[in-house]
C-alpha cells in the first residue's frame, strides 16, 4: 500500500481523540508518535505510516481497557477491527496488535519492533522527566533514566523487561536506545508537557 492510501493523518488525530478523553493517554500516543517518526527518519522508513501506528496504538484502550488481557478480544484487538474497517493498512494494524505481548502476534517487520521498544519506554522517559525539578526532559540523560528503572516503586506501571528486550529486539543498545529516545521526545517537547515550568 503507497502513501496516498493512507487514512489522513487529521481523521487519524481525530479517531484518537473521539476514542479518548484522558489527556495524559492522549499525551503518551503523541510521545510514542513522535519516537516512531524519529526512529522511521533513522531507519529511511515511512514517517506518516509509523507515526499513525504510534499515534494510535492505544487509541481504545478507554473503551476496551482489556484487564483480563485477553488475546482477541478488548484493546487492542477491538481498535484494529476498527482500524481494520477504515482502511489501514496490515502492518500497521499488526504492529499495533504487536506491541501488546498478550495478543501473541509475532512482531516481524522493522515498524512492529520499533513500535514495541518505544512504547513503554516513552512511558518512563516522560516519568523521569516529570519528577525532576524542571519537571523537563530537556535535561533528562539516559543514566537518570536507566537509574529510575532500577527503582521498582517508580512508574510501577512500566515493564522494565519489555524496555529491555523491545531495544534488544529491535537491535539497538539499550543506553542509545534511550538517549535516541529522549531526543526524540525534546524535540517536541512543549507539545508533550515536557518543556519545564
């Protein structure tokens, strides 16, 4: 599928936010999204097709929160066949099924594993940077952050394995991995919450 048969970016921005009121899920699709599209710039890879996977992988996790983690049913089965229904794409739609382990679908293209790596990551780079005096990831260094993992009363809710096995699987060192990351995230950094007070 080519560019042009993407679903627009605006109805992609406009899905997210019909499907989600909670204003830091929102923020964190937007921080994954900005990591995707780093990581496609990278890679040479397509940034309108990566950014619209990390902007909407979790766009019905409200609806369907899926505590059971259940593999085929809730979020995020239920946004894909939604998804599935507006025209994106296969890959995108099984990256966005990939990135939750508990659908057991493998993450096999370059999109999928990108997707998985940075997903809770963004989740503990925008913890650290908001627990800093600054409360900013502009001074944020991956060694705040690789100390902050090895703190498991601190953003309980992040799974340190999937940090470390989504840049091992991806193939990248978990330190770059990181500071790729938050320079990702700097440069879109007052759009996030991010830039201090």
């Amino acid at each position: 599928m080519t560019d042009a048969a993407l679903p627009a970016y605006a109805d992609a921005v406009a899905l997210m936010e019909s499907w989600t009121t909670s204003a830091s899920l929102r923020t964190h699709m937007r921080a994954v999204e900005t990591a995707m599209r780093a990581y496609a710039r990278h890679f040479g890879e397509d940034e309108s097709r990566w950014a619209l996977a990390g902007l909407l992988h979790d766009f019905d996790y409200e609806r369907f929160p899926n505590a059971a983690q259940a593999a085929e049913a809730e979020h995020p089965s239920e946004g894909v066949r939604h998804l599935r229904t507006l025209g994106y794409p296969d890959d995108l739609c099984e990256a966005i099924l990939g990135h939750a382990l508990f659908t057991g679908v493998p993450r096999t293209t370059r999109m999928a594993k990108t997707l998985f790596a940075v997903d809770e990551l963004c989740g503990l780079i925008t913890a650290a940077a908001l627990v800093r005096p600054s409360r900013s990831v502009l001074d944020l260094e991956a060694s705040s952050v690789r100390k902050k993992m090895k703190d498991k009363a601190f953003a309980r809710g992040v799974s340190r394995d999937d940090v470390i096995n989504g840049a091992a699987d991806l193939g990248v060192e978990l330190d770059a991995h990181i500071a790729f990351v938050i320079e990702a995230l700097r440069g879109n950094a007052a759009a996030l919450g991010l830039a201090g007070s």
